[in-house]
C-alpha cells in the first residue's frame, strides 16, 4: 500500500483558492479519486469470498481504530463488522449468521476500545431524538460505563444466539487507542 493511494492530498491543489469561485471538491471526490489510483495498481487476486482465517471480527467504527493493521489481517483473511460501540445488535447476529452459515467462519473477535463515543451517552439520547424529531428511534443507544462489562454483554449475545453454529472460539478485547495494544477479557465477571 504506497502513499499514492490515500485520499489525503497533499495540500490544496494549485489555484483551488482562487477566489470565490474555487470549485468545491468534497470527501467523496478525493476518495473516488484515490480509488482511481488504488484500482490503476490492482490486480484480480483470485480469492474466495470465504475469509481465508475463518474469523469474523466485529469492531467499534472508530477511526483511531485501523483492524488489518492493529491484528495483522490481510485483504481475504476476515469479516469485519462495525457499527458504533462494535454492539452486538441483531443486524451483527444477522451478518454473523450469513459468516458462518453461508461463508464459513468459525472463530468471532470482538473489538471494543478505550474512549468509546458511547461511553459519553446514555439512554436519554433516545428520548432528545423524540423531541426532537416525534418519533422515538426503535433502536437502543447501547450507551455503556463499564467497558469491560460491555465486553463481556457482546460475548454473551454472541455466545447464546441460536442462529450460530460455532460459539466455542469467542474472544472478545479492548483496544487501546493510545498505545495501539489489546487487552483480552475474560468472560466471567471477577
Ligand atoms: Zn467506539
């Protein structure tokens, strides 16, 4: 993966500040014109739609947190699942479902992380969105204090769905952002 892929430029291009009628060029474009680079350099490279390690990680969408880097994955090896928190809501079951089931995974990794958004929530952001909106969303916040403890809650959900077929290898983690380093957790509350 060279630098010539990233969508971050540079600095601005020459003359885009000219004036006030500088052409507006949005996130999407740069990252459709870093796509463009990726795909110049990019060849067919033949795999399965089956992970290659039989894991599917399921992972907080933070963006200090970078899963191929921090646990050595390679493009093939996992399924990688995020959503705010890495919470295991039913739309993860459903995807964890289709992993194992129709794409042969055997082993799941959960990946929470120090200074989650979610820590700074509660409950109450259901009942703002109501005022504001009038219409109360039908899905929890899943705000959390206790890390550990929420940890612990996405590895029950997982281990007792009734739609997995394989919940002996289950480890769930919480990822540093400050040192990049994991911290395992055990299952059973001290
Ligand atoms: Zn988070």
């Amino acid at each position: 993966m060279g630098m010539s892929t990233s969508a971050h430029p540079p600095a601005e291009p020459a003359g885009a500040s000219a004036g006030a009628a500088r052409t507006a060029v949005t996130v999407t474009d740069r990252l459709v014109g870093a796509n463009s680079r990726y795909a110049a350099g990019f060849t067919d490279p033949g795999m399965d739609a089956r992970p290659v390690l039989q894991v599917a990680v399921v992972a907080c969408m933070d963006a200090r947190l970078d899963l191929h880097d921090a646990l050595g994955l390679s493009l093939g090896d996992c399924h990688t699942i995020r959503n705010a928190g890495g919470v295991v809501t039913d739309d993860v079951i459903r995807s964890l479902t289709i992993s194992q089931r129709a794409l042969g995974t055997r082993s799941v990794v959960l990946i929470h992380h120090t200074g989650c958004g979610l820590e700074s929530l509660t409950e109450e952001f259901r009942h703002e969105l109501e005022m504001e909106v009038g219409q109360r969303p039908n899905w929890a916040v899943e705000a959390f204090r206790d890390v550990d403890q929420d940890v612990r809650q996405s590895m029950q959900r997982v281990r007792t769905s009734p739609f997995l077929v394989h919940t002996d290898d289950i480890r769930g983690f919480v990822f540093d952002v400050k040192t990049g380093l994991l911290r395992e957790i055990d299952p059973v509350t001290a």
